[in-house]
C-alpha cells in the first residue's frame, strides 16, 4: 500500500486516527458509512495558499461545488475565504453562514432569472457571463430591481490541460465561457447598458490539473482581454483564473502552487488587476475520508471482491471518472495480503471504490477509511437503490462533530403519496 498519511490522518499504535481521534470510536459512535473531516487540514490548506498570495493584491473565493456542507463553509468564511457559487441553492447556503455577499463570485453556463436575482438582491461581488444570451437576461433582470449587476465574461481560453475530459473546461469544444474573439463585443456591449457594471476577465481551465503552464496561458489569455478593454476605455479590477488546482491521490504530484504564484506575480505586476482564485478540492480534498465496514470477502477463481457498506451513491468518483483513492485499514496488524476489488452493496457491476487493489486479508466487520475523499464526495452522493446518504463528521483537535445526520428512510420518502384517489 502506498499510504500518502500526514500529521493529520495517521496511525498512532496501530489505530487510525484523524487529528486525535481513532476513526475507530467515530465509526462506535456515529455509524458507517461517514464522512469525516479534519478542521485542521481545512484551515492549514487556506493558510498556505494565503501566504502564497501574499505579495499578489488577491482574494480567495472556495469554490463551494467541492463541499458545500453548512459548518465547513462557516469554517471557511470564518478563515478568512470567500466563495464561488454555481447555483442559487449554493448562494443560498454561502449566505446562511454570514458570508460577505462582496466576496461572493457567482459562476455557472446556466443560471436562471432567479438566481439572477437572488444574487442581485444580495449584491454580490460578480457574475460570471458565460454567453450572450445570459447577458440580455442579467440586463433585463437589474433593469427591472432597479439594480446594477456587477459582471464579468467568463472567457474561453482555448487551453489544453490534462485532465479527465469530464472535468475540463477550457477548449472551445466545450459549454463553458465565450470565445475570446467574441468576448469584446460582448464587453462593449455591456459597457452601453446602465445596468451593468464591468468588473472582470474571467477564465475556468478544469479540475484537478497538476501543470502550471495551462494556468498561465490562460492567465495570459485574459490579460490580453483586459488590454483590449483598457485600449477601449473598459477598465477592469479583477481577473479571475478559476480553480482546479490539482492535489496528490496516488503517486502524482501536486500543483507546485509557488511556482504558479510566481509565474502570476510576474505578470501582474505593475499591473492594477486583483487576481480572484477558486480554489476548491485544493482546500478541502485531502481533508476528508470516508469510513465504510466490511460486509463480506468474496473469493472465486477469477477475482476476489471486497464488499462494504460504501458505494457508488456515497462516493461516485471511481465509477464516474475512474479516480483512485487510497484505501487503508482502521486497524492495522500483520498478516497476508489480498488483491481484491473493493465493491459497494448498489445493484451496478459500476460500484466500486477500487479495483484491483493490494489490501490487508480484511474480515467482515472490519473498518477502511477511503483518503482524500472531502471534495466532491457526498456532494456527488445519491439515494440510487433508496439507500440515506451517510453522515458528516467534523474532527478539531480531540472533539468530534456531527455536522449532518445520516438521513433515514422516512426522509427519503416524505412528501411521497401511496395510491391514488
């Protein structure tokens, strides 16, 4: 096993511990499958991109997509983070938390009008236009709250990055942002309306990508954007580069995030732009884990399967973008090794968590936890075969909390009606 533990998750006489609990006693206490998250890891992720950002005029907007559980956002608002948004349900919950409506960035190739105005009545920092179409409907919408929108273009930069093609977002293949040849003209024609106000350059590479010259090409791109508009009396403040900073799974290495910031400093500076990150799995990716007990071990001729009460409902990546989680026992102890798919209770050949896996020789009752698992987990997660979604659990210090319940089978089946009249 090739175990990526730090000062956060780690064995400590064999037990497997978040920060000073045994995930032993979480899985006593609150049930399997869990979620768990270490506030620790959280806030040492932020911090570390903060003092990176130090030097550049920048500000920090979590990309709430990642995880958008109500105590980590207040985590974050509470460390100093804004937010990036993708839906009025997300703008919804940045708010309950207290969250500064001038540091929130509202992102997304569909927003409707009443997200629109949510966002409008909140006065939000900015939104970013991904089509003309979306901005006729932004206009309409502040001319008729009497409103001004604070907009940016979310601009398509063209840019190949390596990453899964269901992640990327870059290229002009695909739905996100507007060309770059067209974009002018949709800032000059933004620039005529009395109810909107340019703000930005916005640009959205992908996720999980662990070069950094795609993010300077791209940053390169919208600063030649921001040039134009200048040369046509359209100043702008911010530039937005998005997100999608890549973190270590398996054996590959991280963003080097220093290199890029250098990179970017390079480039703004002298510059009057403030830059506008949308870090998400880079803050709360490597701080979560899911827990999930053994059921059986199924061996034939062929294969042996591991079954546990996880599947492709609490943790969709392997099965949607074939991802790789370490997987590693709550307890450690000697003995034979099995290679062996790790598979879920769910009615797909599809739900696994990983395969063709090298693992202890675990027996029925067993505890694993499934590292890196805090950014697009339960987020992702589903009640496919009517199964409750896990609980969430925040971890400080030697304090656990839970932060969402399991639901129950009466939650999945209210508002429901049996027969007819």
């Amino acid at each position: 096993m090739n175990q990526k533990l730090d000062e956060v998750f780690r064995y400590c006489s064999g037990e497997f511990f978040c920060e000073d609990v045994s995930v032993a006693s979480l899985a006593e206490r609150f049930g399997t499958p869990a979620y768990v998250y270490s506030q620790a890891a959280i806030a040492r992720n932020l911090r570390r991109l903060e003092e990176s950002l130090r030097d550049i005029p920048s500000l920090i907007c979590y990309s709430v997509k990642a995880n958008s559980n109500l105590r980590i956002l207040s985590l974050l608002r509470e460390t100093g983070a804004g937010f990036d948004v993708v839906s009025g349900g997300e703008l919804a919950r940045t708010l309950r938390v207290g969250a500064s409506a001038d540091r929130i960035v509202f992102s997304g190739v569909g927003k409707t009008p009443q997200e629109m105005d949510a966002g409008l009545a909140a006065c939000i920092l900015i939104f970013n236009v991904e089509s003309a179409g979306e901005l006729e409907v932004l206009e309409a919408r502040a001319r008729a709250l009497g409103k001004r929108a604070r907009m940016a273009i979310r601009v398509n930069p063209d840019v190949v990055a390596q990453t899964h093609p269901y992640i990327s977002t870059g290229q002009i293949v695909h739905k996100f942002g507007v060309p770059k040849e067209e974009a002018l003209e949709l800032y000059k024609r933004a620039a005529r309306s009395p109810h909107l106000e340019i703000h930005g350059v916005a640009c959205h590479i992908g996720s999980q990508i662990l070069e950094v010259e795609p993010f300077l090409k791209a940053l390169d791109e919208i600063l030649s954007v921001a040039t134009q508009l200048r040369e046509n009396n359209i100043p702008v403040e911010y530039l937005d580069l998005g997100g999608g900073f890549g973190i270590r799974y398996a054996e590959e290495q991280p963003l080097d995030f220093k290199q890029l910031v250098r990179g970017v400093g390079e480039r703004l500076r002298g510059t009057p732009y403030r830059l506008v990150i949308e870090p998400g799995r880079a803050l709360v990716g490597d701080a979560g884990i899911l827990l999930a007990r053994v059921l059986y071990v199924k061996r034939n001729q062929q294969k042996n399967f591991i079954v546990v009460d996880a599947g492709m409902n609490d943790l969709m990546r392997p099965t949607l973008y074939g991802s790789y989680h370490e997987i590693v026992p709550a307890r450690q102890r000697p003995g034979e090794l099995l290679l062996a798919d790790v598979v879920g209770p769910l009615c797909e050949t599809g739900d696994f968590l990983a395969q063709d896996r090298t693992l202890p020789d675990v027996q029925p009752g067993d505890l694993l936890a499934i590292l890196t698992a805090g950014a697009y987990g339960f987020v992702l997660s589903s009640n496919y075969n009517t199964r409750p979604r896990p609980a969430e659990i925040l971890v400080d210090s030697a304090h656990a909390e839970l932060i969402r319940p399991r639901e129950r089978l009466e939650d999945l089946m209210a508002g429901e009606e049996v027969g007819g009249r």
